[in-house]
C-alpha cells in the first residue's frame, strides 16, 4: 500500500496552517510551538531546525526525540476520525498533533491540552 501523501508534506508548510489557526481564534504561536514540543520532545532549537530543513512529517516524527508518554491519553475525533483508533503510528502522531491544535483553537485550557492533572 503507498505511504499517504501527507507523510511526505513538509512539516514546515503544514506548521504555518497550524499558526494561523491558533492566531484566528486569538492563540499565539508560542502556544503552538509549547504543544509541538510537549508532544514530540523537541526543545525550541530542535523545532527550528526541523522547520528550517523543511523536513517532511515522516522525518519530523522519525526525529522527534520521544513521544510524550500522556499522547496516549489524546482522543476524539479530527476531521471524523477518531485519533485513538488510527492503525498507522505515524497517522496516528499527526492526528494527535490535529487534535491538540484544535483542542488549543477551541480555546481550551492550556492544562487540558497537555493532559496534565488539576493541581
């Protein structure tokens, strides 16, 4: 079966989609870049340098340097389906990122977004 053609987009033209949808809804690019980085492992630096090569989703993924251990907990529906039930774990890394950039445009709490408990 051939790879889907969004693991091959460059995750820096996607990013700008997922800034401008944060900034729509009065979110900040720094919101974005702490979900990005909270879900991959990237620090800021690694983030950068990822978007500065225009490394495509595959290789941003491939890179990262360790999924949160609470993605697991990310679930819901993006774009009618339902991100716990995707099959493909890198379609399954891409949906969790759709979903935490919706939940962030949603206006939902910052703490939720990073599935941390109530203090």
């Amino acid at each position: 079966m051939p790879e889907h053609r969004i693991f091959g987009t460059a995750f820096a033209k996607v990013y700008s989609m997922y800034i401008e949808k944060a900034q729509k809804k009065q979110r900040t690019k720094e919101e974005v870049d702490q979900i990005i980085c909270w879900l991959t492992g990237y620090d800021a630096a690694g983030l950068k340098r990822q978007l500065e090569q225009e490394s495509s989703f595959k290789t941003f993924f491939d890179e990262a340097p360790c999924m949160h251990p609470n993605s697991a907990l990310i679930t819901g529906l993006v774009c009618g389906v339902r991100v716990e039930e995707v099959e493909d774990s890198l379609m399954r890394k891409i949906r969790y990122l759709d979903k935490l950039v919706d939940e962030l445009a949603k206006g939902k709490a910052m703490e939720k977004i990073l599935r941390q408990p109530a203090p």
